[in-house]
C-alpha cells in the first residue's frame, strides 16, 4: 500500500469509523507489526487532526 493511497481511502470514512479505527488499533500498538498497520495508524491519526482542525475554522 503507498501512503496516499491510505490517505485517500481514509478521508472517504465517516469521522465515527475514522475513531473507531485509530482505537483499535490503538489498543494494538504493542503488537502492530507490518508497516501497513503502523501506516493505517499513523493516517487515521492525521485524518482526526485534520477533521477536528477543519470543524475549529468553520
């Protein structure tokens, strides 16, 4: 998977899938092992940021 693939796919979710996503894998950072996991993780994280930055201007 490339990054902005995931970064794409992401911005498509609903914000509750978003969260629900970044919690469960979250709850798995000890055992994330394959770089797509750490990336998905990293992107859901961003996706929040984004979102909430985005809601704060309007």
């Amino acid at each position: 998977m490339k990054r902005k693939d995931v970064r794409e796919w992401v911005s498509k979710w609903d914000i509750d899938a978003v969260i629900l996503i970044y919690n469960l894998l979250l709850k798995r950072k000890d055992e994330l092992e394959t770089e797509d996991e750490i990336m998905l993780m990293e992107e859901t994280k961003k996706e929040i940021r984004r979102r909430v930055y985005a809601r704060n201007f309007k």
